[in-house]
C-alpha cells in the first residue's frame, strides 16, 4: 500500500515535470502509518509538492478524530516545510443506496443535484473540528484548505461558530484561546467556481482567505459543454470582479493561492 502511494507521487512530479510553475502538486498520504505519512510529506516536499491531500472526517475509516494527538506528527511535519493540509468535499457522507446508484449511471437528476449541492457543506465539519478543538491553536503555522466546496455558506458558519463558542461557555472553559473567526482568518481558505453574490457580497469579509478555481474536469465544473448551463471561467471571473478593486481581484485570482501554496507570481501581472 506504502509503494502505491509513494508511486502514485512521483507520478504527479513526473507529470507536472513539463510546467512545475503551473502544476500544484498535493501529496497523497498513507493515512494508516501517521510516521510513514510524515516521512512521505517531506519526501515529496523536496521533489516539489506544495501542499498534502488530506481526510476530513477519519472517524469514517476507524481513525482518530483530527483533534487527537495521534495525528501530530503530520501537523508538525507540515508546520515545519510550511506545506499546507487540503481536506475535499468527496470524503463526505454518502448514503450507500444513492453512491451505488451514482455508480451504475442510473441516480435521478434531481438526486443527482441535491447530492452536488449538499455535499459542499460537507467540509464544515472539519472546519469546526479543527478550530473548535484547538488544532489551529496547536499548529499556529499551518495552512488549512477546504477545497472544492464552494465560499458563500462560509460567513455565516463562521458567524454561528463564534456565537456558538460564547452560547455554550466554551470561552470559559478554554479562555487561553481566540474566537473560532480568528484562527479561520489566519489559517483557513476556501474556494468558490460558481457561485455569484453570494460570494461577491462577502469578498470584503474574507479577502484573504477566498481563491477562484474552475473544478475542470468534473460535470459541475466551468468547462461547458452540450449539457452544461456553465458559463467558461473568463466569463464567470469578469461578470465578478469588473466592478470591483483591481487589488481584491489579484488577490483572489492569485495571490492567496500563491502565499498559500508558496508559488511564484510573475514580476507584472495582468491588469
């Protein structure tokens, strides 16, 4: 299994070989040998992976909860490179009838788009998990990523976080620590492909802890085609941010992602 992920990482180097600057490689873990997986994520460190493809909810795999202490080895090992830990959407909560289903072609549309657009909510709980148990707190240093799940639910989680965290007197009970919108300000960011105001309103919020992706090449991604309603990522990135600060618009078209991944930008960007 160990050879399996080792070789399936030295595939995505080879395969980023032709653009290293345009490729972000994310290293693939042994999530069963957490000594192995920290040896593995500074191997591919040094071969030029950017960041660690991680699990939102271990407990699904008979694993520790990210809280506990079992995984401290990965943390440190990523705090220590200043890697970052990416958890997506596509380890969530299926209900087996409905995968098996997805499987064999034959889910109803309808389910098919209520699965696409519940499971982007999916990350929220590693999200809480991480803040509300004091991960963020313990590794100060790392960069937490919720991929793939969309940006405009995540004001208002954050919102209900911090009332949550003084409703139910866990400030009393932890006053060492901050407010759950402090450490997602600092170490936390999310992506959005689709989404329209409901990002566009909350940029000032979070402006540096969105980023743009396209989701190429899933269905639901802004590569249109004959069964597509998707508008091509030029169009959704102008129809964004034409009315709004040239700086804002870097920022979430590159350079959180750059600080984020620790790519290079070019010496002049576009306007």
């Amino acid at each position: 299994r160990l050879d399996c992920i080792r070789a399936y990482n030295d595939f995505l180097t080879d395969f980023a070989s032709v653009d290293p600057d345009r490729f972000v490689l994310l290293t693939a873990v042994p999530l069963w040998d957490v000594k192995a997986a920290a040896a593995e994520i500074e191997r591919c460190a040094d071969r030029g992976h950017h960041g660690v493809l991680f699990i939102g909810k271990p407990t699904k795999i008979d694993l520790p909860r990210l809280s506990d202490d079992h995984w401290e080895p990965i943390f440190k090992t990523v705090e220590s490179i200043g890697s970052s830990i990416n958890f997506h959407t596509g380890f969530a909560d299926f209900d087996e009838a409905d995968f098996r289903r997805v499987m064999k072609r034959d889910l109803d549309r309808s389910d098919y788009a209520k699965n696409s657009s519940t499971i982007l909510l999916n990350n929220a709980e590693a999200i809480a998990d991480v803040i509300m148990s004091g991960v963020a707190d313990r590794y100060p240093g790392v960069n937490f990523v919720s991929v793939e799940s969309g940006f405009g639910w995540v004001p208002s989680f954050v919102e209900t976080m911090d009332w949550q965290w003084l409703n139910s007197g866990a400030q009393k009970a932890h006053p060492d620590r901050e407010m759950p919108s402090t450490y997602f300000r600092r170490q936390f960011h999310g992506m959005f492909w689709f989404e329209g105001e409901s990002v566009k309103r909350v940029l000032d919020l979070y402006p540096d802890n969105v980023m743009f992706e396209t989701d190429f090449p899933h269905p639901t991604s802004l590569s249109p085609g004959p069964a597509s309603s998707a508008k091509n990522p030029k169009e959704v990135v102008q129809d964004m941010f034409h009315d709004l600060p040239a700086s804002l618009a870097r920022k979430v078209l590159s350079e959180n992602a750059a600080r984020v991944y620790g790519l290079k930008l070019p010496a002049e960007q576009p306007a």
